[in-house]
C-alpha cells in the first residue's frame, strides 16, 4: 500500500475543501468532492486546523438540506476555526 493510501485511509474519506471562513457566524463554505450528509462525522484537517465534529446542518444558498453531492458548494457550522484551503474528510 502506498503511503499516501495510508494517509487517506488514516484520515477518512476526503470530501471537500474549505473555501471561505466567516469568523463571526463560525461558518464554512466548503466546496464538496465527495456525498456528505447531516449526521455524519468529518474530520476538518490543515496546516494549523485539527479537529472531529458531527454534522447537524448545512445550507445550500440559505437553504437547509439534508445531504449534498459533489460539485456543491455548502454552508456548514463549525466549531472551531478553519482556513481556507483545509481538507474535510468524512470519518
């Protein structure tokens, strides 16, 4: 196995990249590679970025949605500070 399959499999399921932070809302615009859904557990990991969290909502263009696809673009509730460009992984 090669070690950046390691890696993947260490971290989980890569999901998507944080895009835009809103320091005051605590909100992230993540833009999606993968499915993701209210209920699952990611992991958001970066340079200075570390932390698990579980899902418990997410808008698209204001609108609550339950589950998103690739391509999309959401707007989700985070508990501690991200950055642009860190990797959200589906754990």
């Amino acid at each position: 196995m090669a070690k950046e399959e390691k890696k993947q499999e260490a971290e989980g399921q890569e999901v998507g990249i944080v895009e835009h932070y809103y320091g005051k809302l605590g909100v992230a615009v993540i833009e999606l590679s993968g499915t993701l859904k209210v209920g699952d557990k990611i992991k958001v990991k970066g340079a200075t970025t570390n932390f698990e969290q579980k899902v418990e909502s997410m808008q698209i263009e204001h609108d609550k949605v339950k589950e998103a696809e690739s391509g999309q673009s959401i707007g989700l509730k985070v508990k501690d500070h991200v950055r642009q460009h860190d990797k959200v992984y589906r754990v």
